[in-house]
C-alpha cells in the first residue's frame, strides 16, 4: 500500500467508530502486550545489533517501560475517557456541562534511534489509549529495531488500525507532506522545526520530544559518592545516546577532584578496568556520531577515559575538567559518553546563568536541603527531571514527560499520553426553560441584573 492509501484507510476506519469503544482499546492494549512479551529475544537482539545493547539494557531502559506504559493505559483507561461534568454559571441556568475526549484521529509517530523499541511503542500506546490510529515511522539508523517493529506490528494489527512505513529521508518527507490529525516526533531541534513547519501547512497539532544540554547543580552539601553512582549510571547508560543524559555537571572548585575520583571508581566498577574490550558498553549508532563525538574530545582536559575504537565505533566513558563554555563540547548537546565538569562559587550566581540559556529537557540536583531543592526548582525552567537522582524520572507513568521551549512542547507517559492524543469536546445541555434577559430590546435595567448575574 502506497502512504496516500493507508491514510486514506486509516481515516476509513477510524471514521466507522472501531476505536471509539474502550473495550476494543483495551483489547488492543493487551494485545500489543502479549506481542511484545512474544517478540521480546526478537528486539533484544535488533537494540544489540544496532546499538549493543545488553540484554540487561535493553530490557531495562526499553521493554520494561513498554510494558508499565501499556499496563497502566489498560488500567486507567475506564477513568481517563468517562466524560467529565463542569459547573455552569447561574447565567446559563438551566444547564449542565459535560467535556467528552476524543480521539484526534489518525495520528503519526515518528521515533529516533536511541531507543528505537521504547520511544516508538510507549507513544503507540498512548495513541491506541486515546482511540487514534497510527502510521508508525521508526528511523533509519536502527534498521534492525526498525524490522522487528515492522514484523511485530505487521503481525498483530492490520494496516487500516496501525501500519509501519520503514524508511529513511525520502519516507520522512513523504509522510509530512500527508495531512494527519496528529504528529508525534522525537529527535533532534534541527528535525523537529522540519516537522513543525510540515505540520503548519495542515495546521496539525504536534509533540516534539526534543533535547538539550541537561545539566546537573551538584551542592555543596550533596552525598559525593552517591552523586558519583547515579551520575555515572545516568550518563554512559546507552552510550550517552539519552535525550535526558546528564549533559555537564556544575560542582563547587574545591570538591571537583574528590567527584571525579569518584566517578573513575564507579566507571570501573560499571564497566571494567579497560571499557572498550568489554561488552557493557554500548556502541555509538554510526560513523558520523562517532566522528562528532571524537571532535569533541579536544575540548578542556581528560581526567578519564578518552579512549576510542573507530572499528567498533565506541568510546570509553570519559570525564572532562578545565573546560571552558566556549569550547565545542558546550556548544551542543554532546549525547554521547563525554560528561564535562565545570565549577560554579555561587548558587545564585550559577542560577542566574543558566536562566539565560535554552531551557534543557532535564535538570539534575544533588542536595541534602529542601532549601536549596526549594531554590533551584524554582529559579529555572527544564523538562523534567530528580533531585539526587538521573534519568529515572522516565520510569514513573504518573510523571509527564516533555520539554519547555527549545527542548520541546507537549508531554505523554500515563494519562498525560492519553490526553496528548485526545482532544476534549465541550457540551453545554441546555433546559427548556428560557429567560428573555439576552434576548433584545436592551434596556438599563436588564444591564444591570446581566451584571449582577455574571459576577
């Protein structure tokens, strides 16, 4: 089937109200379910083709969250589509107000490579809560995660509910230039204003899963060697390849060198004396990333790893020191396993700072005061994000997910999924009896009692 015909199909079916009734959602929901539990070695072996991924990995940071995203859309599913009655004003009496959601319709899904199974399905699964079809576009750069998404989807629901379309740029381009009722996309900025520029020719509602340079405020008063623990599993988790990775650290002058130590203690412990002849750490996802990153490297002093294998295309896990905010490692997100450490005199000083830049997809603090948590999270703006933790703010279905600004707009996981892909309808049910207030001829007297009645 050609684009133009699965849409055209979509819309077909999607018009005959299949998907309006929860029961079929929820049918659907499982169904995916059982098919992930049924392809589960399929796409652990595609994420350690494309990426080498561990099983461990990849279960953890993609299946697993596939799995809770799904469990608790059949969960809440009854909760979050019942119509909801609002209050009326005594103006409008007699009258009740209801909000009905519904789905937008048919919507696309375009999902990155990082983590091509979790940032294709947990977004699927929203859209099938919320009663929409979809077309789903997994990139190019994870062709074997790609393939077994194909077979997985292709095998378990016809094309006229939810369809693959596999690709690269050319495909890209041949889906924004159909109408749909909603696009979801996560990548890069540069894509993504690509997409919303698409979007804007249809004046179609969009998510941009986006990025940014992420930074971490370690206090003075923070646990160091948890700070290290968490930091380290956060940042070399995938190779750096997270949208939500630690991007730099900013930590006070005099404790620099005692986090460092630690985290080298920690980076070998995770990853062994000699990183790239073990096979814990993922690879980075091709030869142009590589090569960026490995520019990179240049930038400040490296205090450890810095190692490099152009064959296999990975690099060690490394921390840099003495770098400057003009050098190219601060000029972009790095998303790769390079974590620069800058120091900061001030909290305030360092607050002020990053409130002129880019609001970034996450924001990490390690502290032991409410006071300052209290002070951080309220001076700057970011995605999402933990407080003496990294990256397990993804974990938890009940927090949204999303960027601010250049980071992103819109956000999903749990009932925030939901409502992404749900438009709310508003009714107002009016009673029989009716008033002459609105009704002309207009008088000083009927002004007067409008007034007192929309108070």
């Amino acid at each position: 089937m050609s684009v133009n015909d699965i849409i055209a199909a979509q819309r077909r079916y999607f018009n005959s109200g299949a998907t309006r009734n929860t029961d079929f959602r929820r049918r659907m929901l499982a169904r995916l379910e059982e098919a992930v539990r049924r392809h589960e070695a399929e796409l652990l072996a595609a994420l350690k083709t494309d990426l080498n991924k561990t099983v461990f990995e990849g279960y953890e940071t993609e299946l697993a969250l596939v799995l809770s995203e799904l469990g608790e859309a059949r969960r809440g599913l009854d909760r979050w589509s019942r119509p909801r009655r609002v209050p009326t004003p005594l103006s409008q009496f007699p009258s009740r107000g209801f909000v009905y959601p519904e789905p937008y319709g048919t919507a696309l899904i375009m999902s990155p490579w990082n983590y091509p199974v979790q940032l294709t399905l947990c977004p699927l699964a929203a859209a099938m809560a919320a009663g929409c079809t979809a077309v789903v576009k997994p990139s190019a750069y994870a062709p074997a995660a790609s393939a077994a998404l194909a077979r997985l989807l292709g095998e378990t629901f016809s094309r006229h509910y939810i369809a693959v379309v596999e690709g690269g740029r050319e495909e890209n381009a041949a889906l924004l230039d159909q109408k749909f009722d909603y696009i979801f996309f996560t990548g890069s900025p540069q894509v993504g204003r690509t997409v919303m520029t698409a979007a804007a020719r249809h004046l179609t509602p969009v998510t941009l899963e986006l990025g940014g340079k992420s930074p971490v405020i370690v206090a003075p008063d923070a646990d160091l060697d948890l700070t290290a623990k968490r930091l380290v599993w956060g940042k070399f988790l995938n190779a750096g390849q997270t949208c939500v990775a630690p991007d730099h650290v900013w930590v006070r002058p005099e404790q620099r060198d005692a986090l460092v130590e630690r985290m080298g203690r920690y980076i070998g412990r995770f990853y062994g004396p000699a990183p790239l002849e073990g096979e814990d750490l993922p690879r980075i996802v091709n030869r142009k990333h590589y090569d960026r990153l490995c520019a990179l490297l240049s930038s400040g002093r490296t205090a450890l790893g810095g190692q490099t294998d152009p064959d296999r295309l990975r690099i060690a896990p490394t921390v840099l020191v003495d770098v400057s905010e003009d050098e190219p490692v601060m000029g972009e997100e790095i998303f790769g396993p390079i974590l620069p450490v800058l120091t900061y005199d001030d909290l305030d000083g360092l607050l002020s700072h990053l409130q002129e830049r880019p609001s970034p997809l996450a924001l990490y603090l390690f502290t032991r005061s409410r006071e300052t948590e209290r002070r951080v999270l309220g001076a700057l703006r970011f995605g999402g994000g933990c407080v003496n933790d990294a990256v397990v703010h993804l974990a938890v279905s009940g927090l949204p997910f999303g960027g601010v600004g250049e980071s992103g707009m819109g956000a999903y996981h749990g009932k925030a999924g939901f409502d992404t892909f749900t438009h709310c309808k508003s009714v107002l049910r009016r009673g029989r009896l009716d008033f002459p207030l609105r009704y002309p001829p207009c008088d000083d007297r009927k002004i007067g009692l409008l007034k007192k009645l929309m108070r």
